[in-house]
C-alpha cells in the first residue's frame, strides 16, 4: 500500500519535506482480535508536527529504541476492511472511527473505561499510524459510525473532538442554570467545546480569544459572551460574573501567561481545566485552600466519550470545520498547518 513516512526528524521543522509518500507492506491481522481499517480520512494534527520535532521521542519511545520509519497519523475513520477470528459484530464495509489509544482491555483502568490509562500503544506515534491506505488496530478501538456520518467528515474527532468532549462533559456535569463556564481558545478544541457545553449544559458559555475571527465562530457556534483577550480579559470576565469568577474554567491554551489568568477567572470553589499545554502552573498552596479551587488535567477522552460525541455529531449539534486534502499531499498539508494557512481541520485522503 502507499503511506506517508517520516523517515528522520527535524527539531527545526524548516525542512522542506517531512515525509515521504512511499509503497509499504500491507498491514496484517496478527491478532484474532485485530481489525484492518481502510482509511477514509486522517486528520493533520499539531501534534503530528510535534512527533517530526521528536518532541514526543522521550514519551513514546522510553527504551531510546529508534522508531523511525514511522507512518504518522493518529485522527483515523475509515471502513472495515478486515477482522480477526474473534471479532464480532462489525464486517467489511462498516463505517468506524478509531480511539486514538489501542488498549489491551485488562489492565484495570481500561476494565473502568479509562483507554487512556494503564498499558498500550497510540498509532501514529508509538507504531504506524492512518497516513496510508490501511491501519492494523484492535477490536477495542472501534467506535461504529451512524450511517450518515462520512469517516472523512469526523476523522478528527477521534483526538481533537474527543479531547474537547471529554472536558466539556466534565465540565457540564456539575455546571448549573445561573453559572458561568468560560472557554480560554476558540480554535480547533475551543469551536468543538463550546458546541458540546451548548448541548450538554444550560450555564452561560464566556468564550476568551484575541482573534476576532475565533471570537465570530464562537458566537456562532454558541458563545453566549465573547470577551476580547487583550490584557483584561480577566477584569471582563469578572465583570461578566458580578464580580466573583466563573464556575468553570477550560483553558484550551495553556501557554503565555493563559494558566495564571483561568486561575484569577475562576470562582472560589471552582473548577480549572487545563487542556493546552506549554508553560508551567504557579500558584501558591494557601491561595488553593483558602478558595478551595480545583485544578483538573485532561487527556483525550474513553471510548463511551467518543460513541456520545459521534451521537452528538449525527444529531447536528456539533460541525468540525475540514479542509480536504489528497494523501499525497501530505507534506503540503503538515506545511500550512505550521504556517497556519489551515482553515478548519485538515484531513488527509487517500
Ligand atoms: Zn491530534
């Protein structure tokens, strides 16, 4: 088969090609509970130019064993291809999308639901992943799609939107009608986070961006309050709240100064969630326990998130904004990501 492979890294990510569109043995069933996946659409994700910077080398490759060549691409959705002896219930043809973590399913936090935890592997980073024709995954993984929904309209929800999901569900369990729910971002996450906190909650959603592009797709997308981040943004949100913060805190940025400032929006009592990431949290002990704040991690999200936001997606309530792109030009694709030339997600298709 074709796929695009990144044969060596580039710290400076000035090359001018970062990977190569080469033939490939076909994936194989190795497994009885293996699933080969016919790629429909793979999404071009920032963290995909972080693998190329070899970034993620320490995480995902801890024994210092070379892991290249590596086919990238960790946002798949596809149809079912091929499945081992053991699996059941899904046939060639089916519609899938991929949790982005192939997990055993007998460590305990994966018996809780909890794929991201415990042992496993992420294709597209620890193996190859779905910048090809075809992907090798396990049963586990595979979420079934509704049939109106195209593998490549959806394909990056399996990490962008599912990161958003996860937080915005947790978010929504404990906000109320009357309570405030701040978005810090309104990019690729933020867009979808605002659309899951509209359908999962009845707080009043505060967006915070500094691009007035970001802050009019967040309104569209069902932003109640838009506040401009232009160093007061802190001040407009308390004025938002009646002086006392937000219930809820999503920081979608993590980075240049956004952690300090979800912490000064968020209410004594409440929540910060932080998604993006970048820079380090500061704040002193006391501080927390005298407002008994909340700071809450997030990573992706479980395989149940990823069912509930695909029955979320096939109602209509939440749009993921995609540019096209063919599989061969995946190097021009990972080009405008980095210089932002990307209007929407970019999917790749073979
Ligand atoms: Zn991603």
């Amino acid at each position: 088969m074709k796929a695009q492979v990144l044969n060596k890294y580039d710290e400076s990510l000035t090359a001018a090609s970062w990977v190569d569109y080469q033939d490939v043995p076909d994936p194989k069933i190795t497994k009885p509970t293996d699933v080969i996946v016919k790629i429909g659409g793979a999404g071009v994700c920032r963290t995909d130019l972080h693998v190329i910077e070899g970034v993620w080398k320490p995480f995902m490759d801890p024994s210092g064993n070379n892991l290249l060549p590596l086919i990238l691409g960790h946002e798949n959705a596809g149809w079912i291809e091929e499945v081992g002896s053991e699996v059941e219930g899904l046939k060639k043809g089916d519609p899938v999308i991929l949790h982005p973590r192939i997990s055993s399913g007998v460590d305990i936090e994966h018996r809780r639901g909890e794929d991201m935890h415990g042992s496993g592997s992420f294709p597209g980073l620890s193996e190859n992943g779905g910048y090809a024709e075809y992907l090798a995954t396990g049963v586990r993984n595979v979420v079934k799609l509704p049939p109106d929904l195209a593998p490549k309209s959806v394909a990056a929800h399996a990490d962008a939107g599912l990161t958003a999901y996860h937080v915005a569900k947790k978010a929504s369990r404990t906000l109320l009608p009357g309570q405030y729910v701040v978005c810090i971002g309104a990019g690729g996450l933020g867009h979808i986070g605002i659309q899951v906190l509209k359908a999962m909650c009845a707080a009043e959603i505060i967006v915070v961006d500094k691009s007035d592009l970001a802050l009019t797709l967040a309104k569209e997308t069902g932003a109640d309050h838009l506040v401009k981040a232009d160093g007061t943004e802190v001040q407009q949100v308390l004025d938002i709240t009646k002086g006392k913060g937000a219930e809820a805190v999503i920081d979608f940025v993590g980075e240049k100064g956004s952690t300090k400032k979800g912490l000064d929006m968020t209410r004594p009592a409440g929540n910060y969630y932080i998604v993006g990431y970048g820079e380090n949290i500061v704040i002193p002990t006391v501080d927390l326990i005298f407002t008994e704040r909340n700071i809450i991690g997030n990573l992706v999200g479980t395989w149940a998130d990823l069912n509930e936001l695909m029955s979320l997606a096939d109602r209509g309530l939440v749009h993921l904004a995609t540019a096209e792109y063919s599989l061969k030009d995946a190097d021009k694709a990972l080009h405008d990501l980095n210089a932002g030339k990307v209007k929407g997600r970019a999917i790749l298709i073979p």
